[in-house]
C-alpha cells in the first residue's frame, strides 16, 4: 500500500513539539501528585517514587495519588485518540466520544451493572460499558448513514441519543437507595476521587493495547482523508477500515469512562488543539493529541483538588466548563465546514 511521505521539517517540529508535550505532561503530573489536603514537596514525592533516602509520604502517594495520576494519563490518551478518530472517520469537525453519545450510552450500561447486579465484580465494568458505547456508537452511525445527515445534523442525533441515556442514567440513581448511588453519582460527574490501583488494573491492559492499535493504524486515516475514491486506488477497503477505526475509538471513549467516569468535551478539544500544533497529519497529530488529552485530564484533576482542599472538585466538571465555550467557538469558527 502506498505511503505518504512527511516533510522533514514537519516530522523535526513535531518531534520537538511530542518532547514539549512529554516535559509538561510529566511537569503536572508531579504537581498533580504535590497537591491536595495534604501538600507534598517534590522532593520527597521524588525520594518516594524512586525510594531513595530521605523524607518519603509512601501511603498517600502510592495508594491514592499516584493510581489516580497514572488513570488521568490512561484515560486522557484514550478519550483524545478516539475523538480525533471519530472527527476523521467521519469528516465532522464537532464529533466526539461524548457529543455522539458514546460516553453517555458507556455510562448507562456501566452503572447499570453495578445497581442492578452489585455481586457482579468491578473488573466486568469496562465490558458493559464497551457494550453501551457500541450500542450508542452504532445508532448514530446508522441512522447518519440511512438517512445521509449533514455533519451539523448528526451531532444533534448524537446529542438527543446522548440524552436518552442520561435519562436512563438519572433513572437508576432516583430508582437506588442513597447509600448505592452516592459513590456512582461523584464517578458520573467525572472524578477520579477514589480510584486505585484496582482500577488501574482493569483498565491499563486494554487502553494502552486500544491506544497502540489507534498510532498504529494513524497512516489509514490520512488515506481516508484524501477521498474514498483516492484511498480505494492506493488499495484502501474503505468501509471495512472506517468500521474498524471507529469499534477502536469506541472502545477506547467506552473503557475510560467505566474507570474515570464521563470527561465530556476532552475527546473535543484535544484533537483540535493538537491539529492547530502539528497540521491534519494523523501520524504526528494522534500521538500529540494524546498527549494533549493526557495533559488536559491532569491539570483538571490537579487543579479541582488544588482550589479549595480538602474539598475535590471533579475533573468533569471543569473540562465541562472549558468544552463548552471551546465547543461553540468550534461551531463559530468552522460553520462553513459542518454545514455541507
């Protein structure tokens, strides 16, 4: 199959541009881990990660703060790489895990299983929530693609689907006991209050493997990018790879929200901030758009537990309250493209 060559300079900025990126992700994650109720210098998260002498804080790092971090991490990468999928695969500069109802349809069934089947073992929560996200994923995509929707249109669809399940969501909590729906009621809202290694380990095998496939698979969509009919010639079965593209976008949104709950608008705004950095090249902007969400997820983690300790506000809701001005400066910005 044909490749598609990058210009030196461009692969050399972008280079420099993923080791920036790299340098700030690591730069706020030590903060991230310094701050909340208990202050903890540098030096002594450093003494120990590594365990070196000197002052260490052992429990509050390595059982609370440092799970958390590396699930911010996970969980940014995951959400970011599978909003710039979706916006690629489907040319709609709007789309994303949580506008196409993704996000809400994982949450859905996510929950679902830990109310109405509460022996069922939290490791089984990224599957019921990769089932609502295919079930939201493939109604919106059909119902696009029968009825020939405009790209505007089909974020609607995907914003009415999206609160179909939020009502469904909102109905097992009213529906459980206040003692069930507390702990469910702070995940939705997006926060990584709580989070453990457990959750970790559910969750990093499956991410890490879905963002690998993701980088992988990047030079597909710059094909895509060209036209169907370009990529067919070059040996491209388009829909097959359009369909696979979007089960690991959807796989990727659906596991992140079973373990961080719903990040609306981080699945947005990564992809257009790393395509305004290094251009609409999938092969440099996937890996800088992850890096982008991982810095985004960390930062609102880090800052809502950095306002007003102890109180945590959730991480949700902070990039919620970004996204949505950063969604219609989208729409501003871009409405000659989501009208054709």
């Amino acid at each position: 199959m044909t490749d598609i060559a990058l210009p030196r300079s461009a692969t050399s900025r972008a280079i420099t541009l993923i080791v920036v990126l790299v340098a700030l992700v690591v730069a706020a994650a030590l903060w991230g881990i310094s701050v909340g109720a208990v202050a903890i210098p540098v030096d002594v998260i450093v003494n120990t990660l590594f365990n070196l002498d000197g002052e260490q804080q052992t429990y509050i790092i390595m059982k609370s703060r440092l799970p958390r971090m590396v699930l911010a991490l996970l969980a940014g990468g995951a959400l970011a790489l599978s909003g710039a999928i979706i916006q690629a695969v489907i040319r709609n500069p709007l789309a994303s895990p949580n506008i196409i109802g993704i996000n809400s349809g994982a949450a859905l069934f996510a929950l679902g299983m830990v109310l109405v089947f509460p022996a069922i073992p939290v490791a089984w929560m990224p599957l019921a929530a990769c089932i609502g996200g295919l079930f939201a994923a493939s109604f919106v995509m059909l119902v696009a693609h029968y009825r020939s929707l405009s790209a505007v249109h089909l974020a609607l669809i995907g914003v009415a689907v999206g609160f179909v399940f939020e009502a469904g969501v909102d109905y097992l909590l009213i529906t459980s006991s206040d003692s069930e729906s507390s702990a469910p009621m702070i995940w939705l809202t997006g926060s990584l209050w709580g989070r453990t290694w457990g959750h970790v380990a559910i969750s990093w095998i499956p991410l890490l493997g879905l963002s690998a496939l993701a980088l992988l698979l990047s030079y597909r969509l710059d094909l895509i990018a060209l036209g169907e009919g370009t990529a067919t010639g070059l040996g491209l079965n388009v829909p097959r790879q359009r369909l696979l593209l979007l089960f690991v976008a959807t796989m990727l949104a659906s596991v992140a929200v079973a373990v961080v709950g719903v990040m609306g608008f981080i699945g947005l705004m990564a992809p257009h901030i790393a395509r305004r950095l290094v251009g609409g090249s999938h092969r440099l902007m996937l890996p800088v758009s992850a890096l982008v969400g991982m810095l985004l997820v960390v930062l609102a983690d880090s800052i809502g537990r950095a306002i007003a300790p102890p109180i945590e506000i959730s991480a949700g809701i902070l990039a919620a309250l970004i996204g949505a001005p950063f969604f219609i400066y989208i729409m501003l910005t871009t409405a000659s493209e989501i009208e054709s």
